[in-house]
C-alpha cells in the first residue's frame, strides 16, 4: 500500500513538472500559433527554396569552369559516303578511334552590372583520331587554344529575365509568408476574444451571484420580521437560480473554447491555460490618410499582383523574341596544330580565327508571333485592373474599419461612464430595499439593467478591438504599438 502510494506521488510530481501554465494574452497566443503552425513552417522553407534559386541564378552570372570527354568514341559501321572520283555514292566500311578532351572556362559578359546576355570564354580542345583501313593505321593529334565571344542581338535576355524573376519568386514569397501569419493573427484573434468574452461574463455572473446572494439573505431577515414578504424572497431565489445556470452554461462554453484554441495552439492536454479579462479603453490615435498609405505601401496583396504583372510584361518581352527577327555574332581568335605525333604539337601553331554572324528573319506566319504577343499583353491589363481593384477594396476596407473603431471608441467611453453610474445605483437600491423602501421586482430590474450594461460595455469593446484588428489587417500596421506589422 505505501509502494502504491509512492507512485502516485512521483506520477503526480512528474506531471507538475511537465505541466506548463500559459497566462493567455493576445500577443502570447499569436506568437505561440507563429512557432507551432506548420503552415508557416512551410513556408518558410518555400523562402528558403526560393533563396537558393536567386543564389544559383547570381552563381550563374560567374565564371563556370567545366569539361566535355569523348573518351573513346569507336566506331566499326559501314555508311553511304560520296566518292567524287566515281560520283556517286559509295558503301565504306569504317573503322575509328576518337579520344577526345574539351576545357572551358565561360563568364557571361557583364557590362557595368547589366548581364548582355553574352558570353566570353577561353577554351582548349584536344584530340586523338585513328583510322584503320585494311590493316594500316592513320593517326592525327590536334590542339587547339581560342577565345571565343558570343552575343545575341533582338533577342531577349534571359541572363537578366532569370535572375529578376529568381528576386520576384524570393520577394513573392516573403509577402506569401507575411500573408499567412496575418490570416493566423486574425484567426487566433477571433478565437481569443470569443475566449475573452466568455472569461469576462463568468466575471460578470459571479459578481452578479454575490449581489443576488446578498439579497436572499436580506430577504431572509425580512421575512423574519414580516412573513408576508415571502413571495419577494421566491423572486430572489428563482433570479439566483437563473443567473447560477447562466453562468454555468457559460463555464461550459468556456471550456469548450479553450480546448479548440489549445488545439489550434498545438498545445499540450496537460497544459494550464489562464486568460485575465480586462477591459482597457485607451485612445489611439489613428490618421485615415496615412491608414490607406500604408494599406498601399505595406499590404501584400498590392505588391505580389505588381510582382504578377512584371511577370507577365517579361512573359511578352520574350514572346516578342520568339519567331522575330534576331541576331547572334561569334568570334573565335585562337591557335590550333595538328600533326602525327603528339610531341609536334606544341610546335608551330596556326592561326585559328572566325568570325559568324547568324540571322533569323521571319517573312511569315500568318499572325501566330502578333496573336501570341497580344495574349500575353492582355495578362498585362488583367494584372493592371486587378490592382486598381485591390487597391480600392483595400481603401474602403480601411475607411470602414476607421469609421467602425471611431464609433466603437465613443460608445465605450459612453458605456463606461454608464456603468459606473449604474454600480452606484445598484448598491443605493440594496440600501434601500434593506430598509424596506423598494419592492424586490424594482431591485432586481435594476440588477438586470445593470448586468445589461456591463455585457453592453463587453460587447462594444470587443467591437472596438476586433476593428483595430480588422484595421492592421488591411494596413499591415500596428496602430496601438506604432509599428509595422512587416517589422
């Protein structure tokens, strides 16, 4: 038996240690939705991934060293080959060996910051070709040492394009990332007031039993002295009935929202989560024009449909390029040798130079290059009415979210005012009925007023919060803390 209570004692010492008290506020709850949520975990590896992209594509704008081998390329085929001797064609046996080696060293051309979409590179090639033909072998070693240039002209720059676009994914999705922990902060501030409000009516409905128990017992002592005035003691009793099943009905709903926030929290079972209510009725100073400058400014919503459209106006650009007429030139300056034996190699180059201009002009195509451009562009003024509608959407929401705290700030202030003068009526009326001066229907009338107006008050500063909520949301600004939500 004292075996089995040892156990129970450690068990009991185990989970009070593992056991964490949370003393709940808006803020505590949003920051621990922040570090549990795997959404925000996702993306932030999405960030992560789009960071390395934008540093592969800035690794691509350097040198890049590599080497092709063709080692060995054998080949034992017979082929149809023109023998101008006879003029025809001729079936020839083939039997080769290629031993082949090509180093380059590639750096896009970068002219003042701005990639040309060019190339310059230094390159080597080396090789090895035997020919056998009726037991004989021909053997030819060849080297050869050029640079090389090449640029693209009219045509549109991919260097530049891949490497803006590799920001624009980087900065789409850092907004996506602000985005999801606005919609988490007002899903968890929704929750957390409908916890608020149901804490703060159990603190309503528990002052209200203590004045009501306060009453029966005045009844009580009334009745002693009169037995007539049973009936009003019945009323006391029967009003304390309701207002004990209230509060808990209450108390259940309570827990019921506490439990659904903990879950959404990730919270432990184990877990004590305590919320303190207060109703705080600061003034903050909000301007509506520097609102809606930074509904403009800080919003994500404008700045990832502005990353859209810049995409799609590079989407044209390269339409454009596709099927028009373009250019590229390449110039080679180098030496090369080629000899029987590898040791002569390195003896006497030759000269190796070239210079090609490629073109590519299109005559026609029935309109296909003019109605792919024309698709593109309409994306372009799609993306622009999109943003012309967000940014009025988000203006309006800013000037009703303004006009809803204004009214919702005065109301309280009136309530609040209210509802000290109601506190002091209620205890003159408990003064008064303990002196037989007022009838208990009057008093708890007054009681009921008086509960009405503090759940009237609760209700309009839940009001005023949600829309100051209501109003950071479409702002990306902390009114309250004066700072912005991105910082």
């Amino acid at each position: 038996m004292k075996l089995n209570s040892f156990f129970l004692i450690l068990l009991w010492v185990s989970a009070a240690f593992t056991q964490n008290t949370i003393q709940l506020t808006l803020d505590k709850a949003v920051d621990i939705a922040f570090n549990n949520s795997y959404r925000i975990r996702q993306v932030e590896l999405d960030i992560e991934r789009t960071r390395l992209w934008l540093r592969a594509r800035q690794a691509g704008l350097r040198s890049r060293v590599y080497m092709n081998l063709e080692t060995p390329d054998l080949q034992r085929i017979s082929d149809y080959k023109w023998n101008s001797n006879l003029q025809r064609d001729q079936l020839v046996r083939q039997n080769t060996q290629m031993w082949q080696s090509d180093l380059s060293i590639r750096q896009p051309v970068i002219f003042f910051g701005y990639p040309t979409n060019g190339y310059v590179s230094l390159n080597y090639k080396v090789y090895r070709y035997l020919q056998k033909d009726n037991g004989d072998q021909d053997v030819t070693y060849y080297n050869r040492f050029y640079f090389k240039f090449e640029q693209p002209f009219f045509t549109p720059n991919r260097l530049k394009f891949n490497l803006e676009e590799a920001e624009l994914n980087l900065t789409d999705s850092q907004l996506e990332y602000l985005d999801d922990k606005m919609d988490i902060m007002q899903d968890i501030g929704d929750d957390y007031y409908d916890l608020f409000r149901l804490s703060y009516r159990s603190e309503i409905y528990q002052e209200q039993l203590k004045i009501l128990q306060t009453i029966l017992a005045v009844s009580d002592s009334l009745v002693a002295l009169d037995s007539s005035l049973v009936s009003d003691r019945f009323q006391a009793e029967l009003e304390l009935a309701n207002i004990r099943e209230e509060y808990l009905d209450n108390q259940s709903w309570y827990r019921r929202e506490l439990a659904t926030l903990k879950q959404r929290l990730r919270l432990s079972a184990e877990d004590s989560v305590t919320l303190d209510p207060e109703i705080d009725i600061r003034p903050i100073h909000v301007d509506l024009e520097q609102a809606k400058h930074y509904g403009r400014t800080l919003n994500p919503s404008l700045q990832r449909w502005r990353i859209r459209r810049r995409k799609s106006e590079i989407d044209v650009l390269d339409e454009k390029g596709d099927g028009g007429f373009r250019m590229k030139m390449e110039v080679t300056y180098g030496l090369e040798k080629n000899d029987d034996h590898y040791a002569n190699l390195w003896q006497r180059f030759d000269n190796s130079n070239s210079v090609t201009l490629h073109a590519y002009v299109p005559i026609w195509d029935w309109g296909e290059r003019k109605a792919r451009i024309q698709a593109e562009q309409v994306d372009v003024r799609r993306a622009d009415l999109a943003i012309e509608e967000v940014r009025e959407d988000i203006e309006k929401d800013i000037s009703t979210a303004f006009l809803t705290l204004q009214d919702y700030f005065k109301r309280a202030l009136s309530l609040r005012a209210s509802l000290e003068t109601a506190a002091e009526m209620t205890q003159a009326s408990i003064d008064k009925f303990r002196q037989a001066q007022l009838s208990v229907l009057d008093l708890l009338q007054i009681i009921q007023r008086s509960r009405q107006a503090e759940l009237n008050l609760l209700d309009t500063y839940l009001g005023y919060r949600r829309a100051l909520l209501e109003l950071m949301q479409d702002t990306y600004y902390d009114f309250e803390k004066q700072q912005s939500f991105v910082e």
